[in-house]
C-alpha cells in the first residue's frame, strides 16, 4: 500500500506571533496533514551582510532587514509549539538554516525529523551535523546542480535522506515545475518527495502517479497576511482539498494480477 507523507510548511508565515502560529497549526491538523513545519534560523548568520542594515517596511514599523528577521523568529517559542503539538496529536519540525539552528533543535528538542531548505542544499557542514543526529533528513534540490544533487547523498546516509523536487520560485510557474526530475531522483535509491510552490492543488495531487513518499505545501490562515510567502501557500481549505484528493488518487492506485473480482459478473455476460 502506498504512504505519503504531507507537510503543511508554515515556516514563517506566523510571522513571529505565536497565538497566530498555533491557531495556523490546528487548522493544518484538521486538514489531516501528518506534519506541520517551520523555520528555524539564526538572523545574524543567515542575513548576508550587505542586507543586514537596509531598511524594510513591515507591520511593525520601518525596521532594518536585520532586525526584522529577528522579530520573526522563534526561539523559546518552540518549547509551546512543542507542548501544544502534542497537545492536539500533530507531529512537527523544522528546516534549519545553519548548524547554530541544528544544535539548537538537538540540545532542546527529541524530533527526529529534520529538513535542509534549497538555499542550505550545497552546505556540507549542515549536512554532516544532520546525518549525525537525526533519523530522516528531507533535503529540498532547489537550485541545485547534478554534483550537488550526488553531494548530498554522500554527505546523508541512504537509510535516512529523503530527496525533496523543488523548484525555488515563488510562486513557481506551471512550465517550471519540470516534475519529471522526480523520476531521475529515483536512481539514488532513496524516497523521493516533492515540495510544492505553484498555486493552487492540481500538480500537488497528480504528482502521487510519480510514486512520490513525501508531499510538502506551504501552509497559511489567510494569503492576505503580510509576508514573502503567504501568497504561493494554501489556505485551509485548499490543504482540505489537496488531502482527500491525493487520497482520492492513492486509492485508485496498484496493479492488477489478472481477473478482479468487479470483472466477474461482467465476464460472464461478455465472454
């Protein structure tokens, strides 16, 4: 029987209030996803320094990019998202954007799931830190080259790497999203899975007939919410969709070793 794995990736999209994040958690939770995800970052490591000092407009005033990255992210905010996690029966984690980032997750935390985004594909010391202290590593091959591709599987052990297609636009384009290349990810021998950008369900649903493991959308309450990636995530509804039409499509899936038994009745009229 074919599994896949859903992913509501909320990310960001809290944008740093937690009230708003749990309430986006219990609607992944009842679209019937099997995880939610977020981000987990350190701003002064992963803010270049020529961005760090510019100035944004936001929500909260004009801030620089800095700063307002720090005014998004979570930290001591994990230990509620964890407890309430467990609380409404979803399981959760996070994709991690520096080691400071994974030995956070680690020294505080008992998932055994861990996600390395497309920009963190070709940093081999993140790999190496999450080969060494989880069971699944979900890498996302966003912008990556074919060594780069064939890095990562030297760098994560097969028995735990799971090879996400990606495509790094936002939203991506219906003729970027070459789904195809989830076939040639097969020849590594390791679950495939595919993370999603385009709008709205249909290639998300269609790509079970590519035998994907794994099925990761970026989740939100409400698109009109301030944030890069709230425009290219789905909405409750959409994700409610998106589950019980993958369902639809996993249950018309097998093969057929001769006669069924719906053919019977209709074989002996026909035959």
């Amino acid at each position: 029987m074919i599994n896949i794995k859903t992913i509501a990736e909320i990310g960001i999209n809290h944008n740093g209030d937690l009230d708003l994040c749990k309430h986006m958690i219990f609607k992944a939770k009842e679209s019937g996803v099997d995880y939610v995800k977020f981000q987990k970052r350190n701003p002064d490591i992963c803010v270049p320094e020529e961005e760090k000092n510019k100035l944004r407009d936001t929500p909260w005033g004009k801030l620089t990019y800095l700063d307002y990255k720090h005014r998004i992210e979570f930290n001591e905010e994990y230990y509620e998202i964890d407890r309430y996690c467990q609380e409404i029966g979803i399981d959760w984690f996070v994709s991690v954007w520096d080691t400071d980032s994974v030995k956070f997750m680690v020294d505080n935390f008992d998932t055994t799931i861990v996600k390395i985004p497309s920009a963190k594909a070709n940093d081999t010391g993140i790999l190496s830190l999450c080969n060494k202290h989880y069971d699944k590593v979900i890498v996302s091959t966003g912008m990556c080259t074919l060594e780069e591709i064939q890095q990562i599987t030297r760098y994560i052990d097969k028995s735990k790497l799971v090879l996400m297609h990606t495509v790094s636009t936002y939203p991506t384009k219906i003729s970027d999203l070459h789904i195809d290349t989830i076939d040639s990810l097969k020849q590594y021998d390791v679950p495939v899975g595919y993370s999603g950008h385009e709008l709205g369900t249909l290639i998300s649903t269609a790509v079970v007939y590519k035998g994907i493991s794994w099925l990761e959308r970026h989740f939100t309450s409400d698109k009109t919410l301030w944030g890069t990636d709230q425009s290219c995530s789905l909405e409750p509804q959409e994700l409610k969709e998106l589950i019980a039409n993958i369902n639809l499509l996993l249950s018309s899936c097998g093969y057929r070793t001769g006669l069924l038994d719906c053919e019977i009745d209709v074989k002996k009229k026909l035959r």
